[in-house]
C-alpha cells in the first residue's frame, strides 16, 4: 500500500519555542495533503488541507498564523507549530491523498507526539 | 454539519464476535469508512462502503444503510491483537472528500 512517513515521531520542545514536523509520501505523489490533531481518546480533528502549491485551507477555529503549513512539493507538506504552548501539546497526525489508489481514500502517516513543557 | 456518533468503549472476549455501530447525520454523503488505531498510533484503513449492503474482508465486515444512516463494523473470530480504537469516518457528498471522524470506539479483546 501507499507509504506515508512522518518526522520526528515524538519531540518534546519548550514553551516559546517552534517545532516542525514533516509528512512525506513515498511512493505517490500527493496532491491533497491534510493536518489533524488527536487529543486522547478523542477524535481525529483536522487542522487544515494543503495542495501542493497552494495556500492551505484551515478550519475554523485553528490559528493559521500559529500552525504554518507548506506544501512545497507533491511528496512534502510540513507543519511549523510557532511558539508553542502546553496546550498545543498533542498527537499530530498527516495524511496524504493523490494518484494512488482511489480519489477518496487517505493514507496516514504514524503521528507525531508533540509535547511542550 | 456532520455528526457521527458511535460507542465510546466496548469489550469482548477472544474468539467472539463483536459489532460496532455507527451512526451519522450529513446534509449530504458519499460513503463511510472504518479505520482501526493502535494506540499511539496512526489509523490504518479497513473499509469504505457506498453501497448498501454488507462487504466482507476476511475476519472483518462493513454494513452500510444509507437510508437510516447507520453503519456497522462486524468484527468475527475476535483476537488480542484486534484490541484497538474504531473510527467511523462519513464522507460528504460535493468532491471534496474529507471525512469527518467520530470519536471512535475503544475494542478491549480479552482472554
């Protein structure tokens, strides 16, 4: 199936600071790449929706100005948590859709744990 | 707006089957997936029904009414390894294609 990585898998930065987190897709190319957030056992919540080139869409309610998103190119999305605080603590999850596979279906990449302190 | 409501915890014995409703409601739908999370992990795709009807794969069935807007994951031959959180997730109708999840439902597999 079609391989998603994300980067780091866990960081754990302190309070004030920014932290990246990348998605790749591997063997596809992604033209929609989606940022969700998972508290525990809560729901998947997404963040925002990014096409490669274009300015990401964000949901309603989450900062845009503190979750910067790229989609530089149809294999990388990247997500920059700035200034990050306690509450921004939390399970960061990508996933990527593209030529692979149908037009609906999402492939996930492993999550991030982001804790800040 | 969408609402998807399904059980917040269920546990079953292992061998045994066990069935995992789901319920929506959407101002408009295209279809419903079912992933399955490990925890700390990220959700792995099982299912995505359109149709009415039930889809069997393997050890594991996806029942879709579109109609009543319900949907159930049926679980047979129940192993340890199964115990995992089950995401509902239904697709709007329109292209856009991003799903909402529900809160997914906690399966503890014991001996």
């Amino acid at each position: 199936g079609a391989v998603v990585s994300q980067h780091p898998s866990w960081v754990i930065c302190k309070s004030g600071t920014s932290v990246k987190i990348e998605c790749r897709s591997l063997d596809f190319q992604a033209t929609t790449m989606f940022w969700y957030r998972q508290f525990p056992k809560q729901s998947l919540m997404l963040m925002a929706t990014s096409n490669e080139g274009s300015k990401a869409t964000y949901e309603q309610g989450v900062e845009k100005d503190k979750f910067l998103i790229n989609h530089a190119s149809l294999t990388l999305s990247t997500l920059t948590v700035t200034s990050a605080h306690p509450e921004d603590s939390s399970f960061y999850i990508c996933s990527a859709r593209g030529e692979r596979g149908s037009s609906y279906e999402q492939y996930f990449g492993p999550g991030t744990r982001l804790t800040v302190t | 707006g969408q609402n998807i409501d399904q059980p917040t915890e269920m546990t079953a014995t292992e061998g045994a089957i066990v069935q995992i409703n789901c319920t929506y409601q959407t101002s408009g739908f295209n279809g419903l997936f079912w992933y399955q999370q490990h925890a700390g992990e990220a959700p792995t795709f099982l299912s995505y029904n359109v149709l009415d009807g039930l889809e069997e794969k393997g050890r594991f069935s996806s029942f879709l009414s579109r109609s009543k807007g319900y949907s159930y994951l049926l679980l047979k031959e129940l192993q340890m390894k199964d115990s995992a959180s089950y995401l509902c997730a239904a697709v709007p109708s329109g292209g856009s294609y991003i799903p909402t999840f529900g809160r997914g439902t906690s399966l503890i597999v014991h001996p």
